[in-house]
C-alpha cells in the first residue's frame, strides 16, 4: 500500500526508468518527467529545472521515489535536508528495476519500509536498507514506539543508537506503554530489562520528564526518553480563559508533577465547554483530542476533590478530576489519578483554569488500526503474491499459525510483533486481531493459501459483524493467495479444467450430514472434486465414506491425487484411482484431487479434458 506514505511524489528521467516505475501500484500518482519524454501516458511534465522543481515538491511530500543516477539525487536532495525527523523518505529505484536503495530518513521519515515495500512490487528487485538496525535485525531505538504512537523526548539519539550498532548493552526502564515490542527481539538484542551496571546505553520509557535536563545530567550514559501517551488532562475553566492561560497551566503543573506533556493523550472536560474558544484553539494547535462529558455521567465518578460550588453551577462535583478519569478509562483497563486537581491563575490574564491528570493502564495510539486478510499461498515463498509480500513487510503485527509464520520469516521486518496461537484457536487469532486494530495497530492475519477458502479472513469478518463494525474502522483489506486445490492440482498436471469444486472433510464445524449431502451432489455432477482436511488423527472415517460416496457413481479407475505440503520442503505427492486409494497414506496436510469421468492419466500427468465432448451421462 504506497498511498499509506501519501503524499508521495515519484521523478524518473528516462523511458526505461518510467516503465519501471510503471510497475508500482501507483494508481493515481502521476510520475513527474522531463519534457524530452513528454508523450508518456500516466506522467506529468516538469518545465523547470529539476532542482527547482524538487525544491517546489519538497515539502509537500512525505516520500520521493526517484528512477535516476543516486549520485544525481544525492546533489538534488543535499540543498534541501534539514534534518531527519523532519525531512521525507527518499528512496532510489534503478532503472532496470534491480534495486530499490532506502537513502535518506530510513527510520523516522519511513524510507526503509518505502523501500522494502517498492520492492516486492517489482519482480526480482532487492531493498538496500543499510542501517545498522536493520542489519542487525533490530528495530530502530528511534522508531521503536512509532507502532503505538508514543512521542521522542528528548535524548541523544545518535549515541544510543551507535551503542546499539557497536553491540553495547542498552538498559531499558519502562514504566509505561505496551511491552509487546519486547517480544520477538533476536536473541542477540542489546536491551537490558534489569537493574544493570555494564550498559552503556539507556532507553526511558515514561511519561515523566528527565529528572534533570538531560545535557546536564550527572549519568555520563547517553540516553534518550519515548514517552507513551498514557496522560490524560481533565480541566475546568471559567468562560473566556486564554489559550495561554490553559497552555501556562499544563505546563506548569507538568513541570511540578515532573511529568512530561509529550506524554499527553488528550484532554477531557465537561460538554458545557465543547465551544470554549481558549480551549478549542489550545488542543487545535497542540493536535490533542478533545472529550467532553455530561454533568449527569460526570457526577458518577468518585473524585478525591469534590466541590459543592462546582456542582451548584454546572451541576457535577468534579469536572476536571472526573473527566480525566472518564478519559482514561477509554482504553477499558482502568487507570488512576495521578495529579488531583489544581486551580491556576495567571497575573494579567482573565479567570482560572483547573487542571487534574490521570494515568491510562494503556497508551493511546491515535490512529485506526487496519487488518489486512493475506492468503499466503500454499507455502513456498515464490508462490505468494507480491501484493501479500508488500502486506506483510508493511504492518506492525502478524498474526499467524506458527507453521505458517515460520514459511514467511525471511520476509518478517526487524521490530514487527510477531504472534503466533495453536492451530484451534483460530477464533481467539481473530479476536485478538480485532482488539489490536481497534487500539490502533496495523495487523496482517495470515492464512495458508487463500485467506477467504477455509481461511482466517472469514472468521475475522464474522467477528467484526458480531461486535457491530461499521465496516470502515477498522478498515479490511483482503490479499488472496494461490488456494490448496490450485497448488495441488499444477503439481500434477491439469486435473481442475472444468467444473470442479472444493469440499472440506472436517465435521467440526459443519454437521456430517451436509457434508455427506455435497458428497453425494459432487459426485453424481461429475465435477471434478478437491478435498481439503480430508483426515486427521481423530478424524478417520470420513474419507472412508467419502471414497464409498463416490465408488457409487464414478468408475472405480477413475484418477486420485494426493498431494501433500503442495510446494513445501516436505512435499509429496501420490497418483492412485479411488478404489486403490488407502487414506492411511493421507492427513491435514494433504489436498486430494478427485477426477471426472474423463480424467484420465498420462505419462504420470493427471488431465481433465477443456471440453464435455468425452462425457458418458449426460
Ligand atoms: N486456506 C487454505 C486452506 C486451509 S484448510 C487454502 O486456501 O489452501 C487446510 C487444508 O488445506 C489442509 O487440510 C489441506 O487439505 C489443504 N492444504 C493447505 N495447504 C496445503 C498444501 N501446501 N498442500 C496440500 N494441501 C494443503
């Protein structure tokens, strides 16, 4: 998904490097050329020089492509970096398509993940990330906490990461956010959890802010500090306070508290407030949602500080306590209150203002989370498409059944969450997709083959539709993969054909009795017929009844294959007929192909003819 680095712009020089660009999903982003390739469908002229030009797009955009000499580029971009939290991505595309280079904000403006995603695009192209992070299959120490949303406090960025890129010990002490970026460090990571005396290094993750500014500090440790957005402000003014006045008040009482507004999720209040200019113009500039809350629901809440005044006049005891409580709750794990409130005023400014902080269990991430469907394939990584691939190198988490995720490792990105869940347990695998999205992580659920045939993606959407989605957040998108029955059968010649279909044996969560009924329906059709989950070790009788159903109408030569782990290191595939078919030679892992009246074989090739010309009962 390129649009997610919207707006992007894309610079190619040459023919060769248009139709290279040409094979990106790019659907409406034109490619800016230069006049001497002007008849180009799908590109924009530029007139200008291409200094000036790139001068105009730059910022307006949060990503370059370019498809020209990285020599030339690096001249163009160099006027034009300031410095890495704020410059766009820029990544180099050679014209044959061989190589896509990630040269300029690799971490904080996205250019690695640009890069990877550009090149499972375009076929047989390799992603040149040459951070040292990357390399060491690490995420960034800069953009660890980007997933969940938490904001870079201050630190020395550069010396921490180098701490890592040399294999120094970095200490982490996380007091706040989700711990779930711990758990699929390579073994050889460089964080300590401990208590630790030889590190050289420290990452704090807190909503507090440095003890000491940290240029000063006495720790000769370079350090640096993420804060998860886990503080909510409650506040309650008088009509016509100033947004300055609001501003001074936050800072000042994060200053006493020592807690740092980086750590900020939003601010609550009650709703008489929601036109309160000072404090509309306050959360506008600082980018800070904005809840209000009723009198009636506010007065539920039990607040340290009630006031008798308070409730006389908007008829709730508590508006700032309460309504940062209320806010906290928002991610259901309850938190508490960690400033009760304070009345601030300020000389030569109109009125006061109250402010209390509360302390959310989880972090608020601020953005809507996507679950991306993706059908993997049948198992060998030449067989996915490129779109699954591009999927699953952009998200923050996979989920996945442990065997299907061991398939695709080499393809995972250093620092995505990786979680795997049994084989049965395919409900909860949604649920908890679910649950990730709504908090606002991007999740691609992996399904062998294809994720909507005997699939995660059904179940993810039958949850949706239980929990009353609305079918837009979180937003769905579905990447199908090359389904069992077409793996099997391209392993053994041309069995489908014609009219096939595809029956499951597993009665777990179908009743015997229908699947008996499209047993017998497949079989008196003649359609060639593909059985998945033809035999567990529980389950052994129904291939048993199966081949009996279809001893019944088709001749007992009639072509089987059994195709098992179709395209996986351990494959194995047998040609038999249904009479000699023994199902102790089959299992989960195998797809069994059933001929029509005319397949026939050939040479050890199973073929169903185009055409019904062959066709005995009509
Ligand atoms: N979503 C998958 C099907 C999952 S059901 C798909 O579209 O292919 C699981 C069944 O699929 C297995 O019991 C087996 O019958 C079949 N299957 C999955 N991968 C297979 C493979 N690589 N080779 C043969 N059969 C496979």
């Amino acid at each position: 998904m390129l649009a997610d680095f919207s707006p992007f712009a894309i610079i190619a020089t040459s023919l060769a490097g248009v139709k290279t660009i040409q094979k990106l999903d790019i659907e409406n982003t034109e490619i800016w050329v230069p006049e001497s390739l002007q008849e180009l469908r799908g590109t924009r002229v530029y007139r200008e020089s291409l200094k000036s030009h790139l001068a105009n797009l730059w910022q307006y955009h949060r990503a370059f492509i370019f498809c020209l000499a990285t020599g030339a580029v690096v001249r163009l971009i160099a006027p034009l970096l300031q410095n890495k939290s704020i410059d766009p991505a820029v990544v180099v595309v050679d014209e044959s398509g061989k190589f896509s280079i990630s040269l300029c904000s690799g971490h904080q403006g996205g250019g690695d993940n640009l890069a990877r995603l550009i090149a499972t695009q375009i076929p047989d192209c390799l992603p040149i990330i040459m951070g040292s992070a990357n390399n060491l299959d690490l995420p960034g120490i800069d953009i660890l906490g980007v997933p969940f949303g938490w904001n870079r406090g201050e630190g020395d960025w550069t010396g921490v990461s180098a701490v890592a890129a040399c294999g120094g010990k970095i200490q982490v002490i996380q007091e706040v956010g989700s711990k779930l970026w711990q758990n699929h460090l390579p073994d050889s990571h460089p964080f300590d959890f401990d208590e630790s005396n030889n590190s050289q290094g420290q990452i704090f993750i807190t909503a507090s802010s440095p003890l000491i500014p940290l240029p000063l500090s006495s720790s000769s440790l370079p350090s640096v500090y993420w804060h998860p957005k886990v503080l909510w402000v409650g506040i309650g003014c008088e009509r016509g306070v100033s947004q300055k006045l609001i501003s001074t008040a936050i800072t000042e009482i994060f200053k006493q508290s020592s807690l740092s507004e980086a750590a900020i999720a939003g601010i609550a209040t009650i709703d008489l407030k929601c036109d309160e200019v000072g404090l509309l113009e306050f959360c506008q500039h600082r980018n800070l949602l904005l809840l209000t809350y009723s009198a009636e629901v506010l007065q539920t809440v039990a607040v340290p500080n009630p006031s008798n005044a308070v409730e006389s006049e908007v008829g709730t005891p508590s508006v700032a306590e309460a309504a940062a409580l209320l806010a906290q709750k928002q991610d259901r794990e309850e938190g508490h209150l960690i400033v009760p409130k304070q009345i601030f005023r300020l000389s030569g400014e109109l009125g006061a203002v109250t402010v209390a902080v509360a302390q959310g269990k989880q972090e608020y991430i601020g953005s809507n989370g996507k679950i991306l469907l993706v059908g993997m394939g049948p198992g060998s990584l030449l067989q996915m498409t490129p779109a699954a691939r591009g999927a699953i190198s952009v998200v923050d988490v996979v989920i996945g059944y442990g065997l299907y995720i061991d398939l695709i490792t080499p393809i995972l990105r250093p620092g995505q969450i990786i979680e795997t869940l049994p084989i049965s347990h395919e409900r909860e695998r949604a649920n908890r997709a679910i649950e990730l999205a709504e908090w606002g992580l991007n999740i691609a659920v992996v399904s062998s083959g294809d994720c909507g045939i005997y699939g995660m993606g059904g179940l993810v959407l039958e949850e949706l539709k239980n929990r009353g989605w609305d079918g837009k957040v979180p937003e769905i998108q579905v990447f199908p993969g090359l389904t069992a029955l077409q793996a099997a059968a391209a392993r053994v010649g041309t069995p489908l054909m014609h009219d096939f279909c595809a029956i499951s044996l597993s009665d777990l969560l179908t009743p015997w009795e229908l699947i008996e009924k499209r047993l017998e329906a497949a079989a008196l059709g003649d359609f060639v017929v593909a059985l998945y989950n033809p035999r567990s070790q529980n389950r052994t009788q129904q291939l048993i009844i199966a081949r009996d159903i279809f001893l019944k109408y088709r001749n007992r030569n009639t072509p089987v294959a059994l195709v098992k782990s179709a395209y996986r290191e351990d494959e194995q595939i047998i040609l038999t007929t249904i009479e000699k078919l023994l199902p102790s030679s089959v299992n989960m892992l195998t797809t069994l192909l059933i001929g029509n009246q005319s397949t026939y074989m050939y040479e050890n090739w199973m073929i169903t003819p185009r055409g019904y010309s062959g066709f005995k009962n009509i």
